[in-house]
C-alpha cells in the first residue's frame, strides 16, 4: 500500500483571469493562489486592474475567460458560478459604508443567521475585539473615522469568511492612524485565520501587511514572492521602482560583461552588443571624501568608486538626500544618506554601490 502525502489546495485559486473593457483587456491571463491564514498584497499603480480583480473574485463582476477555486473546489467559471453570498468571502472595501440605520451592533451582527440571540453573542464579542463594545448601541454616524473602520472590519468578519478581500481598505484614514490601525486588522484577521487579498498601491503598506506580494502592472501579475525577496530580487527595472527611487547606468555588453565607471558587471545570458542597464537605490550607494582627487580602494564588494560634485543636497526628516553629476559623463546619481549630511553644493565627493545590491537587467530599447 501506498501512502502518498499531497500538499492541500490553496485556500483561494485564480487561473487565467481576463476581463476586457472595450476590447481591451485589464485584467491580463492573471493567475494567484492564496494559502490558508495568509496575507497576500495585490500591489500595483492606480488603474493596472487590481479593484477589477477582486470584484470577479468577489463574484460582482464577471470574467470574460478564467475560473476560481476555494479549497481545490470550482467556485466560478463562465459556465458555472455559485452565487457570491455562497462563496465564504468576506469584503471590505475604501468606502465601507456602514449601514447609517443600523446600530453598531446591528451592523456587525447583519450578514449572521441564526437566532438574534446567537448573533448578539458573536456581535459583541468582536466589538469587544475591536475595542468598541460600549458603542453597540450607538449609530454609526457618533463614532470617528478609524473606528468606523473597525466596525466594518468586525462586520467583515462577523460570518467567519474563510477569504477575506480587502480593496484600500486604509486609504481613507489619515496617517497618524493609519500604521495603528493596519496592526490591528492584521492581529485579528490572523486570529480569526482568514485567508486575506489585500489591494493597495502603496508598496510600504504590502511590506508591512504582506505575507506574500503579487505584483501588478498593466493587467498582468509580473512577479510573486515574499516583501524581501521582491524587494532584493526584482524582476526588472520597473519592479525596483515600484518600491523607491532609483538610479541607472547603461552600458554594452562584452563577453557577458559590461563596462561603467563602478567597474565591470556581469550580464550572464545577455549578447555580445545588447544593452543592459544596471539599476541600485540611493539608499545603496555609499559616500566617501575626495583626498587630493582619490577616492577609496576599489573592494571586491563595494566595487569602483566613481566621482562626482554635489548639485543638490536636501534633509528630508529621517535621511538626508544628496544628488551628484558625475565626473565620467556628466549623469545625475542620487545617493540618500541616513541622518543629516548636507555637503556644499560644487563638493566632490567619491560614490560607490555594494555590488549585491545591483540589478543587471537587458535594456528595453
Ligand atoms: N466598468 C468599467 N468599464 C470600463 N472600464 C473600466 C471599468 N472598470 C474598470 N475599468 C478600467 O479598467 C482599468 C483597471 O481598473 P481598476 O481595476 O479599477 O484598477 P485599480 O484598482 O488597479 O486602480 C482602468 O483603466 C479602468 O478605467
Ligand atoms: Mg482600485
């Protein structure tokens, strides 16, 4: 006899989603899966198709081609759709209007079956939860904007949803809240082991949040994977940009190696010719005093320093941002430094990028 150990199925499965809009198609053959009490970030700039996605998975919209699985079970295709209330999906979108008519505990207790004892129970508890229970009497129109907030979460979570999505839900809230609040809902959607896909286009919410990031540009998923490893191994150029500024060098290629000023880089895979740019954060680049026109050594880890003069150099609160014109070709870099470091405009100074830290990627045209 055998016994064989296979992996249970995703909690929530998407495969093949498209949907177009005037022939157009803005959700893109778009395939995710979500794991049971994980936190994935659907993360993406305004309009790439992230809302448009969760509304089908939410089953208000329908797909144009493409099927969604809850626990390995067919959930919705274009011929067969079990009706969204069916689903075990909670919501909770931007503007989570709670019902104005309703009492708090109203609210929370509106999308239970049962007997209205049994529904006060589970109300209250969440409320309690949240930290609101005093207010289960009250109309929602007494209580502030944050907790708002967290009674539409608690409403949310009210029918234990197995999948929880989440369309900006902070984004209405200011941000001395916002950090507070973020930790609070993802405390209690892990209590509660929901399985969550959160929508937002602000990569420092999907780092905080995220257990796993799908990143979402022009309909398509264009890479998957864990915070740091979408942050330290980007797919391409744009990716490093999504989460900071960057800076670029160009360069040919010559026996899988290019030349720049920072010395040679490999470009493995890439011909004989090709461009490739070679792409690093600010906050990567080091900075070192120019003794008599030389910079520091060259390491193999930190590389060929290069020089440039100051042409700018602004505080911005936690980091100092300083932006340099090479000596080589004139190009701006931007490094930015942690603290106060305000060189004189005109001062040369010698900058260098840790090796590691540098994304080769072919050049697109
Ligand atoms: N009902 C619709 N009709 C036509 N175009 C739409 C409709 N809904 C969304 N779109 C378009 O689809 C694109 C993606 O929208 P959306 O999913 O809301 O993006 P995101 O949530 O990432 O900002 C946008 O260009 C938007 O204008
Ligand atoms: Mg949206």
């Amino acid at each position: 006899m055998s016994v064989t150990h296979q992996r249970p199925p995703p909690r929530l499965e998407i495969r093949d989603f498209t949907r177009r809009f005037d022939g157009k198609a803005v959700v893109d053959n778009v395939c995710l899966s979500i794991e049971p009490g994980h936190v994935t970030c659907l993360l993406g700039p305004s309009g790439c198709g992230k809302s448009t996605t969760l509304r089908m998975i939410a089953g208000v919209e329908m797909q144009d081609s493409g099927s969604i699985y809850v626990d390995g079970a067919l959930v919705c295709d274009t011929v067969f759709r079990v009706p969204p209330e069916r689903r075990s999906i909670g919501l909770m979108f931007q503007d989570f209007a709670l019902f104005p008519h309703l009492t708090v505990g109203k609210n929370v207790a509106f999308g239970l079956t049962g007997s209205g004892a049994d529904k006060k129970v589970r109300a209250k508890a969440l409320l309690d939860r949240v930290g609101l229970a005093h207010y289960i009497d009250e109309f929602p129109h007494h209580l502030s904007g944050g907790e708002q907030q967290r009674v539409a979460l608690a409403r949310a979570l009210a029918p234990k949803p197995k999948i929880m999505l989440m369309d900006e839900p902070f984004s209405g809230l200011d941000n001395r809240l916002r950090d507070g609040i973020r930790d609070e809902t993802l405390d209690l959607l892990k209590e509660e082991g929901a399985s969550v896909l959160l929508v937002t286009h602000e990569p420092e919410e999907a780092m905080r949040m995220a257990d796993e990031i799908a990143l979402m540009r022009e309909g398509r998923i264009v890479q998957r994977g864990a915070p740091y490893n979408i942050f330290n191994a980007p797919a391409d150029k744009e990716a490093v940009a999504f989460f900071s500024d960057i800076n670029v060098l160009r360069g040919r290629v010559e026996g899988a190696l290019t030349d720049t000023p920072f010395g040679r880089f490999l470009a493995p895979g890439v011909p004989d010719g090709a461009e490739v740019e070679i792409v690093f954060r600010p906050q990567h680049v080091s900075i070192d005093f120019d003794r008599h026109g030389k910079g520091p050594n060259p390491t193999l880890i930190a590389g060929t320093p290069a020089r440039g003069v100051v042409e700018r150099a602004r505080f911005m609160g936690s980091e100092s941002l300083v932006e340099f014109r090479m000596d080589h070709d004139g190009q701006m870099l931007k490094a930015t430094v942690p603290n106060v470091f305000l060189p004189k405009i005109g001062t040369p100074l010698w900058l260098s990028v840790r090796r590691d830290r540098c994304f080769v990627f072919p050049a697109k045209s």
